[in-house]
C-alpha cells in the first residue's frame, strides 16, 4: 500500500468537529483501501453497501447500527440514502458512543438528503487519486501518462494500464451512473464525455455542445453537472470584478484525471502524448490539479478577457491571491499578460509551473518552478 497520510490526517481533523465524516472521490480511487487500513487501527465496523450480506444487515438499520461503537465505516453510501435521516437521530444521542465514516463516489448534491439532513454533523473529506507526493518525484511522467487511480497507476505496463482505464470508463458509464438514479444512454454520455476531452482546458459552450449532441442547452449542462458531480470534470469557474474590462464570465472544463483524458483521446504512451496537440492543455490540468490539492482549498478561478489577458489559476489563501500558470516548455519566459494580472488581478506572487528541474526568477513577482516545488506552496 501507497501511504496516504494526508487524506487520514484530514479524517481524523473531521472527527474532532464532526460525529460524521464523507470522504468522498471517484470510484476506484482508493477509498475502501484507506478506510480498511483506518479500521485496522482500532475497534471498527465496515459495511460494503456492494455486498449483498451487508446490504442485508442494513435492511433495518436502527436495529443494527444503535449499539455500535468505535468507528463505523460505510462504503458506497449513495446507494441508500435514507441512511442520512438516521444516523441524524443516532447521533444526535446524548449517548452515542460511535463516529461515522461514510465512503461515496458522488458530490453531495448529486445524493439527496445529505446535507440537509447531516447539517452541522458532518465533515467532508476529497480524496483523488494518487499524487505526486505519495508516488516520488521519479514518478512523474508515469503519473501524468497512467493519471492517479491506483489500479491504473500500478499496473504492470503502459498497456494493461490502459485497458483497465477502458474498462473503468465502460463501468462507470453502463453500471455506476445508473446508480446515481440517472437514466441516460451511456453511449451518449460516453460521446458527451469525449466531446468534453477534445474541449480540455477551454471555455465552456453550452450552445456548441448542444448542436453537437441534437440537444437543448440546459440538458448539455445537466451532462456537465453529471460528470462534475461524480468527480470526473473539473468545471474550473472564472473570477471578475468590476476592472472596466470585458472579461471572461464562462467556466473552463477539465477531465480531471489525466489517464482517463488520455484513454477518451486514445492516448496510449508518453511518446503519442508528446507528439500529441492536446500535450499543453493535458500538462496544464495535471499541474492544475496539484496546486489544488497542495493548497487545500475549494475557491479556484481562472481569468481571462475579451483582449486575450488571461491566468489559467487565482487560488486565494491567507487573505491573499496567487497566480499560476502552467507551461509545457523546457524554459518559459513572462510575458506581457502575466504581468497585466498581476496588476489588475493584484497577485501577491505568480508561478509558472514546467517540467524542468530548476527554479529561477523572471520578475520580483514571477518565479518558474519545477512541479515538485508546486507541492510545498502550502506554506507561502
């Protein structure tokens, strides 16, 4: 097992405010390893809502879940969502002796109930697939080419890994949706998903998407909201004020884990993404999505104008505003926009991620870093 201390760092700071913790992410990437390996750390009960024989120990579930104690783990809990209302009432016991630890693979406003009925008693833990702290540096262009679902990530070969990057797509597609109680062809949201790779890392057009798929708009976006809710599409949101500039008002889309991108494109090696138009837009959500991760923070923007001054990310942290930009060069320079943001933006610092080794400075308050340094911003 790949240690993951961080996400259990986060659980157990969840725990301390919350009787009810959600560590919620996309399928398959890694969840039930890291509640199992929690479990072993002290008294626990696990419940699989997947296995038939836990399914049925739930089938009255006051009778079963009121005496317990210790950690109690529920894996897959959208699939009964009436849960919620209960464990409300058992928690809210004067005696309850127990913590819930509930595993999902959808946002909650995708499962009804939860944050209405667990306000105020429930902590939310995200958890992606594996990052480049957990793997090593060494392991920077595999995790960029297989993405960071475990079993992806650890298979024996380019190719394996990608076949099980096409199984997981198919599965998702034809059993795992349906679970969410939507009813949409998987070959259509499967032509939506692609139509949202060939669009990674650009603005949002819910018109061209609708022409394309003989739909209306706003069903465009509810496809989008599906993808989004189920953790995999970043719908990266603009920031504007009042700058007496046109500015960009439209979200930006990413397939958020990189070797699901590259298997919707049918990209099967780092030699094809290398020679690959979209190798750009795949570095810049890859980067994109460590930065994320390593400042812990959920207000993420890109900028842009109509005069073509743009930043690919703001993330706001201690009272103060950092820029990035994410470049696919062996040496980027500044430029002209970068500079445009920083003033009307009012950045305290901006970061040009690229895949080289070496940090040097381009301005006062512009500076190029490798990625592995993308990974201790945290404590700017």
């Amino acid at each position: 097992m790949i240690p993951r201390p961080n996400p259990i760092q986060e659980i157990k700071a969840s725990f301390r405010v919350h009787p009810v913790t959600a560590l919620l992410g996309p399928r398959q990437c890694g969840k039930t390893t890291l509640a199992r390996f929690m479990a072993e750390q002290e008294p626990s009960t696990f419940f699989d809502l997947e296995n038939p024989v836990d399914i049925q120990r739930l089938s009255v579930p006051m009778q079963t879940l009121k005496d317990l104690s210790g950690l109690v783990i529920i894996d897959e809990v959208q699939r009964k969502p009436e849960l919620f209302d209960l464990l409300r009432v058992l928690v809210d016991r004067p005696e309850h002796h127990s913590r819930f630890l509930l595993l999902g693979s959808a946002s909650p406003h995708l499962i009804k109930g939860v944050s209405e009925s667990l306000a105020g008693r429930i902590g939310f833990v995200d958890l992606a697939g594996f990052k480049l702290r957990e793997v090593g540096g060494q392991n920077r262009d595999r995790l960029w080419m297989r993405g960071g679902l475990p079993r992806a990530f650890l298979a024996d070969s380019d190719d394996e890994s990608l076949r099980w990057r096409e199984s997981f797509i198919r599965t998702f597609l034809e059993r795992d949706i349906p679970q969410f109680g939507i009813n949409i062809p998987a070959e259509t949201l499967r032509r939506f998903w692609t139509m949202v790779a060939h669009y990674h890392g650009q603005v949002w057009n819910a018109a061209e998407f609708a022409r394309s798929l003989g739909t209306a708009e706003n069903t465009a976006r509810r496809y989008l909201d599906i993808l989004a809710g189920a953790y995999m599409v970043r719908v990266l949101p603009p920031w504007f004020e009042n700058l007496k500039k046109r500015q960009v008002k439209a979200p930006k889309i990413y397939i958020r884990d990189s070797g699901l991108f590259h298997s919707l494109l049918q990209i099967s090696s780092l030699s094809d993404l290398q020679g690959n138009p979209k190798v750009g837009a795949s570095w810049e959500s890859f980067a994109l999505e460590h930065v994320v991760e390593a400042f812990h923070v959920r207000d993420v923007y890109f900028w842009a104008t109509h005069a073509g001054a743009e930043l690919d990310l703001m993330v706001q942290a201690k009272g103060k505003r950092y820029g990035f930009e994410f470049k696919y060069t062996d040496a980027p320079g500044r430029k002209r926009s970068m500079h445009i943001a920083i003033e009307d933006l009012r950045l305290e610092h901006l970061w040009v991620i690229y895949p080289g080794d070496q940090k040097y400075t381009l301005d006062d308050r512009i500076t190029a870093i490798p990625m592995e340094e993308a990974l201790s911003l945290l404590n700017v």
